[in-house]
C-alpha cells in the first residue's frame, strides 16, 4: 500500500475520522501531513503554497523544494485548530544562506494565516552586532534576518520565544508582544561557548526553582566539525546572560546529534536525542540511532543508543524522536537521507514506532567514534513501521490526541489543492 493513496481521489462521500493523529513536517515536500495514528491512512496535508503561493511555488518532479517547514506545534483555541511553524526559502537573491520566518496561521483549504515574523529589532540590544541591520541591496541581511531557523519554543511563563536560529549558529529570545523585539541572545560571544554550531533544538523548562534551557547543537569544533555536535544545558534565570551547566557528552561529541529533550516516563527524568549519525561508520555517514541518557541537573547519564533489529544500517538519518503521549513508546522519525544533495544516499524516510526502552548504565560516556567504543548499540522493540514508506525527508512529528483536535483536524481534512 503507498501513503497517501487515500488523498489520491477526493469522493463525494470523503470518510470521517476519529482519533489521534500523527502531525508530520515534510521538508522535501515542503508541506504538513496528517496520519492517523492507528490506521495506515493519510487525513489530509497542508502545502505552504497555499499560505504563501509567491514565495513557495510548487517544483514539479524535483526534491528541492522552495519552501523548508521545519518545527510546527499545534494548539487549540477557542475549539478552533492554530498551527505555528518555523520554516525557511531558498532565495536565489540571498547569498548567504535561508531567510527564515515564524507563521501561526488556522489550517485548512485554504489556510487563514495570521501573522509572519521574519526581521529582528534589536531596540533594546543596540550593541547586539551594530550595523548587523543595515540596508542591503537583496533586503536580506543575516544578522537582523532568521536564517534556516528550525524550532521556537514559547518560555514556561509565555512571555517569550526562544527560537533555535540554525545557520547564524544562535538562540533568540523573542518578545511575544512585539514583532521581532529581541530581548536576549546565546551565541559565540558568551564566555561559556565552545565552537557550537547549528543549533537545531531548543527547551527551555524549569526545576527546582531554576530557569534552563536545552539546546542541540549539529555542529562544532574538531576533524569533522561539520558533524561533532553536542547537547548543552544553560542556565538561564537572566536571559542575558546565560551559564552553561553542562556540555554532554563531557568528553568528545555526537554524530549531527538533533532534538535532545527532556522527557518524563514513569518519575524519571531522561535525555532523550536523535543521534543522526550514531551508528555509522564516521561522522560522514548514512546511519542513525535513538540516544538515551538519564537526566540530571549535574549532568546526563549514558544508557544507549537504539537501533533497528536489522542492525546498525537499519535507520538512516534520525532526525527527532517524539515520546508517545502515555510515555511507553516512541516516533523515531527518520529522514532517510540527511537532504537531497547526497547523490550516494539512496535511503528513504519513514516513522518507526518502537517501545520506550529499559536500559542500564554500563559506565560508558556515549561519545561517538568508529568503533563505538563509548556507545552501547541496543536493539530497539519494533511496533509499527508502516506510516513513512512515502514520507520525504520528514523532520519531526506530534501527536495530536483526539480530545485536542479542534473543528479542522477533527474532521477530513483532505488534501492540498492543486490549482489555488
């Protein structure tokens, strides 16, 4: 069966679903998919073409798409389904890199959008790279621009977001209130830094009477910097000056390591990441694996990394894993390749469920070498395979549960059109 089959034909007499459903962001097709969680069907799909058909033009029989989604998080207001999404285009103008924007709009066919944040205003940071908003002869410019941005988190007191603003190798702190003002920033000139680069994920959460903040950084210093990433943790009580806690793991790195997060499952705390590389053969290879770590203010306790019962080839490039709901299992999903321009990678992406595993401490540090000589490869237990066998390049999932859904996602959603 191919998914998505169901959206191939739109009958008189549409079906009606009930139930949670799986919230997809599928960069190659530069668009939002709804699965259901419990049947091998696809409930609709949401195109940015259809919130922004100038800039996001459809590309026939390509996999470049113009537009990236990358973080989508759903929320219900007023019994009406909002959608917030960070997402990034190509722009052949713009040299150095994604102009990237922050959308919340109300899905459906067509979508209302609602407001765009795509500029910064550094009012009340007037030293923050002075002169970095100039003018610009491509109206772009880095420094007051987002750039590839992936997530934004609202802060636990929701006064702020906190944006992971990938290629400029930053986090933003962001006032809701008002468009774009900026109210702090993490990156290369806080004392703490240590060569990050590429944040992809952030968290920022609270405990035992302290403010923190988790981020996923890709990338980093050493021979394969493109790769060596870490997961770190910041305290960050004043935004404006954040101390790094800890670095994890303490010695060495992970392989393009993506959306660390601390999760909860039966009273403990864990550290749950998408090691994306972690069971190749060097930083520059194919294969990923689930990375789990108990967690702790003083720092992350390796426990292992899962892989598929065919072995270490089994997953290609993990991109997020996404705790269920009741904390027994997880959504790896899995890009399959990391992007379309690796003309060797013949992968293709997909969403494995697989339980939510129960592994011991065997006193190894979790850093990634050739030989894995500080990873513990454990197989992971399959429960469902059969959602992404047609997914490209899927970047995470969420799952909306069916008391959640509002009016739009709650019915057929139906599939994007073709002509608008």
């Amino acid at each position: 069966m191919i998914l998505l089959m169901a959206l191939a034909c739109r009958p008189d007499d549409e079906p009606t679903y009930e139930g949670d459903v799986l919230l997809v962001v599928e960069t190659g097709r530069s668009q939002i998919t709804l699965l259901d969680r419990d049947e091998f069907v696809a409930r609709g799909t949401q195109c940015l073409y259809e919130l922004f058909p100038e800039d996001c033009r459809p590309v026939p029989k390509s996999s470049v798409a113009e537009c990236l989604p990358f973080g989508v998080d759903h929320e219900l207001i007023d019994g009406q389904d909002r959608l917030r999404m960070t997402w990034s285009r190509r722009d052949e103008d713009v040299d150095a890199g994604l102009p990237g924007r922050l959308t919340q709009f109300t899905p459906g066919h067509l979508p209302e959008h609602l407001w765009s944040l795509e500029q910064l205003d550094y009012g009340e940071l007037p030293a923050y790279r002075e002169g970095a908003c100039g003018e610009a002869s491509d109206g772009w410019v880095q420094g007051c621009g987002l750039n590839m941005t992936h997530v934004t988190e609202p802060t636990p007191d929701g006064s702020a977001w906190v944006m992971a603003d990938t290629l400029n190798s930053r986090v933003v702190w962001l006032d809701q209130e008002q468009d774009g003002r900026v109210l702090a920033v993490l990156d290369e000139s806080n004392p703490d830094w240590d060569g990050f680069l590429y944040a992809n994920n952030v968290q920022p959460f609270e405990q035992d009477g302290g403010s923190w903040l988790l981020v996923t950084f890709k990338s980093g210093s050493g021979t394969a910097a493109r790769n060596t990433g870490r997961v770190t943790l910041w305290e960050v009580s004043d935004p404006s000056a954040p101390v790094l806690q800890w670095a994890y793991p303490a010695e060495g790195h992970v392989a393009a390591v993506h959306h660390a997060r601390r999760v909860e499952v039966a009273g403990d705390s864990y550290l749950l990441y998408a090691h994306s590389l972690g069971a190749s053969e060097s930083f520059e290879g194919f294969h990923g694996a689930v990375g789990l770590a108990r967690f702790d203010l003083d720092g992350p306790t390796y426990l292992g990394d899962g892989i598929l019962p065919e072995g270490p080839e089994g997953f290609g490039f993990v991109r997020e894993v996404e705790l269920s709901p009741e904390g027994d299992s997880l959504y790896v999903v899995d890009s399959g390749c990391e992007n379309p321009d690796i003309e060797d990678c013949t992968l293709t992406g997909r969403i494995v469920e697989v339980e939510f595993p129960d592994w011991q401490d065997e006193g190894l540090s979790g850093a990634f070498s050739v030989d894995h000589s500080q990873q513990r490869l454990r197989t992971l237990s399959v429960l469902e395979d059969g959602w992404g066998q047609d997914l490209s390049f899927p970047f995470e999932v969420d799952v909306i549960l069916e008391e959640d859904q509002g009016e739009a996602f709650s019915s057929t959603f139906g599939a994007c059109p073709k002509d608008l």
